[in-house]
C-alpha cells in the first residue's frame, strides 16, 4: 500500500513538471539541462520532467515604465528636471532572458542617458516647445541597444519639465510683460483703427454734401435754363404773332401809335419828376411830329 502510494505521488511529480499551460501573451523559455531549448507558446504544453525546466517568464504585452524624474543641462547652461514615462513590449523571449541581466533596468537607465543627451543639445525654450522631437530621438536612441535585449521600445512621453524657480519667475516676469506689451498694442491699434474709421467718415461725407451740392448746382442750372429756354420760346411766340399783327391792313399805323403813347408817357413821366432835369433832343421837331401823328391817329380812331 505504501508503495502504491509513493508511486502515485511520483506519477503526480511527473505529471506537474512535464504540463504545462502558458497563458495568452505571456512566453516561457524553457532550458534544457542547462542550455537554452525553446520558447513555449500560449496553450498546452509537454516539458520533459527533470531534463527541461522554465528559466524565464516574459510578458508581451506593452509595458508602460515610469523613468525616474533627473536633473537635465541645456544647451544654455540651465538646470531642467525633467520625468518621463516608456512604453515597450518583448518581442523576442530568448534574446530578453539571456541578452541582458535586467532588460528593465537596462531599458530605464539607457532612457535616462539619452534624454540627457537630446535635452543637452536644445536651449531651454526649445525643449519646451520640440516635446514631440525629444520624444522621438529618445525612442529612437533607445530602440538600437534595445533590439539585442529583445525589447522593441514603442514610444517616450515627457510627464513634465520643471526649470528652477528663478528660471520660473523669470518666464513668469517675461510672459507678463509679453501680454502687457500685447495689450498696449492691441490699444494702439483700436486708437489707430478709430481715427481711420473717423477720418473716412468724414471724407465720406464730405463727398457727399460735394456730390449733392454740385447736383443742387446742376438742378438749378438746368432749371435756369429751362426757364430762359421757355420765356425765349415765349417772346418769340409773341413777336411772330406782333410780326403777323404788323403784316395785318393798318399794323404800321398801330405800331406807329403804340410808339407814341410810349413816348408821350416817358415824357410826362419825366417831366412831372421835379428831381429830374429835362433835357430837350435837337430833333424835338421830330418827336412833335411823331406826337401830331399819333394824336390824329388815335382822333381817326375815335367813332364819329
């Protein structure tokens, strides 16, 4: 019986150490008496008992690593303390067990030196400006050692850049002059802009009390011009018609008289202006004969 069960107990051994179940995105490597045999993959698997063992277990998944935080030189000469955080993945389980002690180690420490380097080769200002590039050449500095570790180095975040405080009060100081500075142009420029606008105002309205001045101008222009065409129409309507009267039977004889009743006014008109001096024309004996003319005609004209 006990033999029985010291066999059972064997067989129990036997069975534990030649099955074994790797779980999904995980590789065993498996040693055999000593020496490097295989890489077992996800599932169900047969190991020989005693002769292969599991020396190593990787993970390969994507694994973040946080970089512990370092005091980083610029190219000027200023202190940066910077904290970062890595992502890489195995993807290669034998040269991960036996290409470096600790890949993680290796893997942090190597991320350390070469942001050391890519941050010592920028200017304070630009480091916090070309993240994106210090990011990169890390990644890239890192993945050429990391390919014989087995790791592939997916890619570098900068968590924070903290310079020293004076160096934070002086960007401080410097920002806040860099909005004053804004500001005192952003209200020049309205100054500037409001005078513009008030001044094209002006002109624009200049323009148009010269546009309706000068139309004032050309309407009355026109106005007086109709009018002296029209009066012009009218006299000449009448002197074709006095002209027509005249070419009547008896029209000399009735200009004749209108001619002397228009003279005899104008004299009597003179000479009972007693501020007036009455001068007498050479030829009176003309006008006393255009005078007897008219009397006799305005008498020939009188009914009997």
């Amino acid at each position: 019986m006990e033999v029985a069960i010291v066999v059972l107990v064997i067989a129990i051994i036997f069975v534990m150490r030649s099955i074994k179940v790797v779980p999904q995105q995980n590789a065993w490597v498996v040693e055999r008496l000593g020496k490097y045999h295989a890489a077992l993959a996800p599932g169900l698997n047969f190991l020989v008992p005693f002769i292969d063992k599991v020396a190593y277990k990787h993970s390969l998944k994507e694994i973040p690593l946080d970089v512990p935080s370092q005091i980083c030189i610029t190219r000027d000469n200023t202190q940066l303390q910077v904290d970062g955080i890595l992502y890489f993945q195995v993807t290669d389980p034998m040269r991960a067990s036996y290409g470096s002690s600790n890949y993680i180690v290796a893997v942090t420490q190597l991320a350390q030196t070469s942001l050391r380097s890519v941050i010592g080769k920028l200017e304070l200002d630009k480091t916090f400006e070309e993240r994106d590039i210090i990011n990169a050449q890390v990644v890239q500095a890192i993945d050429e050692a990391a390919l014989n570790w087995g790791v592939k180095v997916l890619r570098y975040e900068i968590k924070d850049l903290t310079p020293p405080k004076e160096i934070l009060h002086a960007m401080q100081s410097q920002i806040t002059a860099e909005r004053e500075k804004r500001a005192l142009i952003a209200a020049s420029e309205g100054r500037r802009q409001e005078q513009i606008n008030i001044a094209t105002g002006e002109r624009e309205a200049f323009i148009a009390r010269s546009e309706g001045e000068k139309q004032s101008i050309i309407n009355k222009a026109q106005g007086e011009a109709a009018s002296i065409l029209a009066v012009a129409e009218a006299t000449g309507q009448a002197i074709e018609r006095i002209a027509a009267a005249i070419r009547q039977p008896g029209g000399d004889q009735a200009v004749q008289l209108k001619v002397a009743e228009k003279a005899v006014e104008a004299y009597s008109h003179v000479a009972a202006d007693a501020t007036t001096t009455l001068i007498v024309p050479s030829n009176m004996t003309e006008v006393s004969a255009l005078i007897a003319s008219a009397m006799k005609m305005v008498q020939g004209t009188k009914p009997a």
